[in-house]
C-alpha cells in the first residue's frame, strides 16, 4: 500500500512536465484573417471646374500590407512587404518582371463568402510592363464598370480578386466601393479614388479560406 501511494505522488509530480513537454510540440493555430478596410486613399485628385483636368495628383501608389492590415510606405516598393498598391482605378501586385515580390493575381466569378479553397490549377498573373498587368485596368474586364454617361466607377457583383501576396501566401479581396465613405449611390460629386474593399488573408501557406 506505501508503494502505491508512493507510485501515485510521482505520477502526480510528473504530470505537469508531461504536459509542458506536450505543448511545447504544438505549432500554435493560425487562423484566416478577415478585415474591412474603409476610404483607402488611392492617389486621389480633384477636378478643375475651369478645365475639367486633374489636380494634386502624385502619380504614386498607395501600397498595402495584407499581411498586416496596413500601407507600406513606398521606399519599401522594392521588397516583399506590400502585396497590392492602388492608384485610381489601376491595381498592381508585388510581383512579375518590374516587381521584387512572389505576389500574382487573377479575378474569380463567384461570391466572395462562397470562395472557400483557391484551385490548384488556378494561374496567377503578374504585373509584366505598367500596360500589362495581372489585374487589367479596364472598364468590365477587371474589378470595375465605367459609365461613359456618369463618369461613375461601379464595382463589378460577383467579381473577387485573388492574390498570391508579395511573400508567397494567398488572399482574397472583394472591392466594395471607388468613394469616400462608400455611398450606396454614388454621384458625379462623389469624392473618387478612396476604395472601402474587405479581404481574407490565409497565414499558413496554404489555399483555404
């Protein structure tokens, strides 16, 4: 009986350095990360009522960090830490011949909540010249319809951009609205080139969502 008992208190002792022993081999999990983002500025401009021509424009893109939730600021376009940059209506990504990262890109159909795992024989475009891009920049081909009457820029339903992002992981983005405080009816004195978009950005590599 003084055995057991003996027995038994080792076991007790020994119980928690199993456990530590235990979860010290456990990879923590990660979990797909789903964000909003809201009036992303893209390089916006405002219209000289005498002329009708752009005004204020830097002619720079706005470069963002999915992996991060922020923009990357544009001395660190030459490295992997930003995945898409934006300016007006043209979106690029952080890889291809004029880019340093692994990003590429192409446009899904589908709906963004129903897009649950990218297709192994799904082709990722780049960014291969500032006239051919991953991401055409035109109106119906890409993520936008352009009225010729309005002069609106409307989000195209059912269109999802997926990503393969500057360091070689994967993401989805759907883009919601083109102007500040994405109104649900836009007007021609809607203020343009601030996009409001959400994402899923997967952190261990693989394609799900």
């Amino acid at each position: 009986m003084k055995n057991f008992a003996v027995l038994l208190a080792s076991a007790v002792l020994l119980l928690p350095a199993l456990t530590s022993c235990k979860d010290d081999n456990v990879s923590p999990v990660q979990t797909v990360v789903t964000e909003t983002v809201r009036d992303l500025a893209a390089d916006p401009v405002r219209i000289d009522p005498a002329t009708g021509r752009p005004l204020g424009g830097t002619n720079r893109f706005t470069l963002y960090s999915l992996r991060e939730n922020r923009i990357v600021a544009n001395s660190d376009s030459a490295t992997n830490k930003w995945d898409i940059g934006f300016r007006g209506t043209m979106l690029i990504v952080n890889g291809g011949a004029i880019r340093s990262g692994q990003g590429g890109a192409y446009i899904s159909t589908g709906l963004f909540d129903e897009l649950k795992e990218i297709p192994a024989t799904a082709e990722f475009r780049t960014d291969q010249s500032p006239t051919s891009l991953a991401i055409p920049n035109a109106s119906g081909q890409g993520w936008y319809n352009y009225n010729t009457q309005t002069h609106l820029i409307t989000p195209i339903p059912g269109r999802v951009i997926v990503l393969r992002t500057g360091d070689g992981k994967f993401a989805k983005m759907e883009i919601l609205s083109y102007y500040r405080g994405a109104p649900a009816t836009p007007t021609q004195t809607s203020e343009a080139r601030y996009y409001t978009f959400r994402f899923s950005f997967q952190p261990d590599g693989s394609r799900r969502f």
